[in-house]
C-alpha cells in the first residue's frame, strides 16, 4: 500500500499538482483508507495481548 501512496505522490508532484491518472488517486485513497482501519484493527490486537 505504501508503495501505491508514494507512486501517486510522485506521479503529483510531476504534474505539479494535477494527477495524470485522477482514477488511480481514487484507487490509492480508497486503499489507503483500508489500510489505516487495519492497522488500527492490529494495534487493537496488539494491545489486547499485552
């Protein structure tokens, strides 16, 4: 997911601001979001465990 974040920040900061492909950025933020409720979900489990 990570590597989705940085390839769409790259491809923004070439376009100086505007993204070349604007389906793509919706994709990276839609994964990006899921991404964050997981690692919010393993935290949870993590703690849980202590």
């Amino acid at each position: 997911m990570g590597h989705l974040r940085d390839l769409a920040a790259h491809q923004t900061d070439q376009a100086r601001g505007v993204t070349p492909y604007p389906h793509l950025q919706d994709r990276v933020n839609h994964l990006s979001q899921k991404c964050e409720q997981l690692d919010m979900l393993l935290e949870a489990i993590n703690a849980s465990e202590d």
